[in-house]
C-alpha cells in the first residue's frame, strides 16, 4: 500500500503535505507533487493537509490508477523537504476540472533545478 498524489495538486502545489512527512517522500514537478510508494510508510498523516484533497491512500476508489504515475515521476523529478508557497493561482485552480489534460505541465521544478545547477557551478 502508499499514498498518491492526484490531479488535483495540479497548478495549485500547496505543499502543506511536504511539512508532515516523516520520511520525506514527495517529488517536485514543475506544478505538481508525487509521493514515491516505495518510501511511503502509509502513516496518512498528508492526507488531510491538502486543502485540495488529492493524495488519497491507493486503496480509495480511483487511486491505484496514480500509483505507476507517482513512481514514475519520482523517479526523476527532485526531492522536497520544506514547504513552499503554493503557485500564484492556486486558489483560483483548486477546483477546475480535467486538470490533467490542461493544465499539467510534464517537467521537474525548474526552482530546484536552478538550485541544483547552482550548487554544481559551486562545486
Ligand atoms: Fe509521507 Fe505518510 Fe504521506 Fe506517505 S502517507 S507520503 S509517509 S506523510
Ligand atoms: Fe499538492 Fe496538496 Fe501537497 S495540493 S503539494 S498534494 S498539499
């Protein structure tokens, strides 16, 4: 079993859930997060941090179908650690639908890429 994150994260990236893990298993897209299953420990205490309900435990109705997504894309997206501001329109983007299909954008947090290459020049 572990938590996954839905669509519903998309273009909103609250982060509130990034606070609670204990094990820090969430991956940054540009305007989403994953959790990875593997380093899930199914405690659930992220669950009801998201104001825009979307990491669910893969045994809900519609969840297993975000399992392969959240591994996939925590595969090579960037740890999280600490919470961050939500995107500008989260608020306005909390409840729109097919989120998916218009609004995800399939790329790493271009933030934590820059941090990344910064720290590399540094070295
Ligand atoms: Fe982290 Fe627990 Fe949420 Fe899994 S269920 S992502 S371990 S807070
Ligand atoms: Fe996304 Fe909810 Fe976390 S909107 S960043 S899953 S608090």
């Amino acid at each position: 079993m572990t938590y996954i994150v839905n669509d519903k994260c998309i273009s909103c990236k609250y982060t509130d859930c990034v606070e609670v893990c204990p094990v820090d298993c969430f991956y940054e897209g540009e305007n989403m997060l994953v959790i990875h299953p593997d380093e899930c420990i199914d405690c659930g205490v992220c669950e009801p941090e998201c104001p825009a309900e979307a990491i669910l435990p893969d045994t809900e109705k519609g969840a297993l179908e975000w399992v392969q997504f959240n591994l996939e894309k925590s595969l090579t997206w960037p740890n999280i650690t600490e919470r961050r501001d939500p995107l500008p329109d989260a608020d306005e983007n909390l409840d729109k639908a097919n989120k998916f299909k218009t609004l995800f954008i399939d790329q790493p947090a271009s933030q934590n890429l820059r941090a990344c290459t910064k720290t590399n020049n540094d070295l």
